[in-house]
C-alpha cells in the first residue's frame, strides 16, 4: 500500500501471515473490499483508491481539545504530551498533538492517511467459505465465564442445563429450564453425542456458553427424535455446567 506519490505506508508481501478478513465485515478498506469481490484465487490488481475508500477525509470536528486538570491552585498537576507524541484518548481515539497551551492539548484523531489517494496492490491466496469452516467441528463461544478453576475430566459426573436450536431455522427443540432440571452424565463415556462429550470439557464450572455442533459429531445422518432433529442438521446448545461430580457454584440452587 503507498501513498499516491510513492511512500510506502505499509505491506504483507515478505510476511509470511497475509491479510485475512470476512468480506462484508468493514474489517478493511472500502475499495479493497469492493474490489475482492469476484476475484479467482491466484489474481492480482492494482488500484488508486480516494479518500472515500480509504481513509476518509479530513475533518475539522476530529480535532478536539482535551482540557489539562490542574489542582486548587491552578497548577497542571499531569505530565503534558509534547507536539507530535501519539496519544490514546478515554473513548478509545487515537490521535497526534498538535498544539498545547496552559489549559488544553489539542489533539488530531484523523487517520494520518485522511484525504490522500492510496495506492494498493493485491494477490488474493485463498477463499475460505466461512459457514463452512464454522461448522467443521464444535466450537465453543463463551457468553459468562465460570470459576476458570473447576474443568470436569473424563469419567466425571457433569450437571449441564442446556436448550437446544436447530443450526438451519433456529427452532428449539429441546430445553432442561422448563422441568428445572439439569442433565445429569458421566463425561467421556459415550453417553451423549460426541459434541457434548467433548465441548463441555472445556467448559470451567458455573460457565455459560454456545456450543456449535457439526451434524458429524450430533446425530449424523440418522437425526433424531423422530424427526424432531432432522438428518444431518448442525446444532447449537446454549449450555451451562452447573455442577461437577459435587461441586457446584456459588450461585446455585442445586
């Protein structure tokens, strides 16, 4: 990537971990983005991008000033950035000093590459179809932490609640909250689908998470509950282990 002009401002061709991105995220720039669309493995472009995808413009409301504190006596009581420093605002900004005066530091958090043309070059590697790889195994997303102390082992006696959606409508089929009872298992027996036997070990006790289950290690191509889950259909469990062999969180009422 350059600088329309000739200043190099950044590049991944001698490193050995390319840019990788979810297109549609906003995870890069609007050009490049826009441009990957429809490109084959193996193609390379070249392009000059304006501000409008790029780096956006430059405006006069990113640059804001940040009073100094001083104490009862109106002495500044912090230390104050020089011009030029790089500083990180409270909101997560950053931006570079541009002036300072006895009362405020004036700071710029436009992109130091706002308002320029950029030039990219681009070879695109490998496509990856993202649902796909998403559902390749069992994932585990963790929505409340547990105790990050307590994991169950093979062999243990685990207490799990859980309610169970079909990956392909979202409808759930299955929940332990409406009796109040959680399922009770010996882990790493063989007792309950592979994605269970080996997605809550990983769960710590009292911990909340998602469990993505690929339809290999759910029900296969048999499905279940007569037809309740259909063949080959991937899960999701929004699960909680609440208990391992005795142990139970602080919080529970079992």
């Amino acid at each position: 990537m350059k600088e329309n002009g000739g200043l190099l401002v950044d590049t991944k061709a001698d490193d050995s971990s390319p840019v990788s991105f979810v297109v549609g995220q906003g995870q890069v720039l609007v050009g490049l983005e826009n441009r990957v669309i429809g490109m084959a493995v193996g193609e390379s472009w070249k392009a000059t991008f304006g501000p409008d995808e790029a780096f956006g413009h430059v405006t006069p409301d990113r640059v804001v000033k940040v009073p100094l504190r001083k104490d009862d006596e109106g002495q500044i009581v912090e230390a104050v950035p020089q011009i030029g420093h790089v500083v990180h605002l409270s909101n997560g900004a950053v931006g570079t000093v541009v002036d300072t005066t006895e009362d405020y530091v004036e700071i710029d958090t436009n992109h130091k590459m706002a308002g320029k043309d950029i030039e990219v070059e681009l070879t695109l590697l490998e496509i990856k179809d993202e649902l796909e790889e998403a559902w390749s195994g069992i994932r585990v997303e963790t929505v409340a932490e547990g105790d990050n102390l307590n994991y169950p082992n093979n062999g243990d006696m685990v207490h799990v609640h859980y309610t169970l959606q079909l990956a392909s409508n979202g409808k759930v089929v299955d929940s332990s909250t409406a009796s109040g009872r959680p399922l009770s298992f010996q882990i790493g027996m063989g007792r309950v689908i592979a994605g269970w036997d080996q997605g809550i070990l990983r769960l710590s006790l009292g911990e909340r998470a998602r469990l993505y289950v690929a339809s290999e290690f759910g029900y296969g191509s048999q499905g279940a509950g007569g037809g309740l889950i259909p063949p080959n259909e991937n899960l999701v469990f929004d699960v909680e282990l609440v208990g391992i062999n005795e142990l139970r969180p602080p919080s529970s009422k079992l």
